[in-house]
C-alpha cells in the first residue's frame, strides 16, 4: 500500500487571550485551553490548509478508483500541564483566512492576517456573525469584543475526534477521509482544517 504526504501551504495559532495577533509565521502550533494571568479561561486553537491541486493530483492519478484513508498528523514538540484524559476536535473550516506575517513573540503584534477575531487582519473579515450562522456551520462565541475564534461545518460525517489517557502518545493523527473526499468532490470548499479542545 502506498503512503503519500502533502505539506500544510498555510497554518497557524488562533488565540482567544490575544484576538487581533497573527501567527502565520510561527514554526510551532499550540493547542490549548489555559487560564490566563487575569484568572479567565482561555484556548488556542490550531488552523491548517492544505493544497487543493495536491489533494487532487494524489486522488485522480495515483489513488484513482481505489478506497483510500486521508489522516491529518500533528508531532508534539512539548507538553506541561496535561489533564490525565483529554480529547481533541478536528473540523473542517468554513471560511477562508489569510495566514499573515506575525509570530507569538512580535512586539508590537503582528496583525496582518488571521487571528481569533479576524480571517484577513486586525478590522477585516469577521469570522461570523454570532447572531446567525449559517445552514450546517458553527463557530463559538465569547461576549463583548473576543467573538471569534473559526467557523467549520457542523456535521458528524466531518468531525474526526482523538481521545488521550496519561499513557497515550500524544501525537495527533485523525482519520479525515470524509472532509478529503469531500473536498475533491466539491461539495464543500476547501479553506483547511480547525483543531480544538
């Protein structure tokens, strides 16, 4: 059986305590949920896209006809504070993003692309109207000025999932075959994955 990888053309960190800072620069993605030095809970979340004439190319000339399975696969590079079980939500995104120029330790921030609040830059392209999201498709909202933090499709033939014990590796790979194929068939768009607490 062969295996093919396809590289990310774009990801980046979605932060909820800083939500006009972009990422899109940054080597390391974080996934979290955390509280932050003004006592609030906090997350960060992972967005990721890969290339639509990639995805393409492996399915029509080299998978063909044949069934196949797509997995999304994230290396852990450090780990503190883990709860002793834990699970991790993979969507598909709804909405298109720019990855910008920031990294977490810009100062001044870097706000030129996505962040929790914005797909574009700091002031352009909300992710959603938090007062009506459209058919199939949700996000999650956080009062006053920190609503954001992505849009992806709703349905449970899209939402992969990975559990995690004390003793499981900590790597991520999640079966993400439905979302591939959907993609290729374009029955949705593709604008990359959201990883999520």
């Amino acid at each position: 059986m062969a295996v093919y990888k396809i590289f990310p053309e774009k990801s980046a960190t979605l932060y909820s305590y800083y939500p006009t800072l972009n990422t899109g620069l940054d080597e390391i993605l974080e996934l979290s949920t955390f509280e932050s030095i003004t006592s609030t809970n906090e997350v960060s979340r992972i967005i990721t896209k890969f290339p639509d004439s990639e995805i393409n190319d492996i399915i029509t000339n080299k998978v063909g006809t044949a069934s196949f399975d797509a997995y999304l696969k994230f290396y852990l590079a450090n780990a503190s504070s883990l709860p002793l079980n834990y699970k991790i939500f993979c969507h598909p995104l709804a909405s298109d993003w720019n990855v910008g120029t920031g990294r977490l330790a810009n100062l001044p921030i870097t706000t030129d692309g996505v962040s929790w609040g914005y797909t574009q830059e700091s002031g352009s392209g909300v992710w959603f109207n938090p007062l009506a999201f459209p058919a199939g498709q949700t996000g999650s909202y956080q009062s006053g000025s920190n609503v954001g933090g992505g849009l992806w499709w709703t349905g449970s033939q899209y939402q992969a999932t990975q559990s995690f014990t004390r003793i499981s590796d900590k790597d991520i790979e999640l079966k993400v075959t439905n979302t591939v194929n959907a993609w290729n068939s374009s029955s949705i768009a593709n604008y990359g994955f959201i990883l999520k607490h």
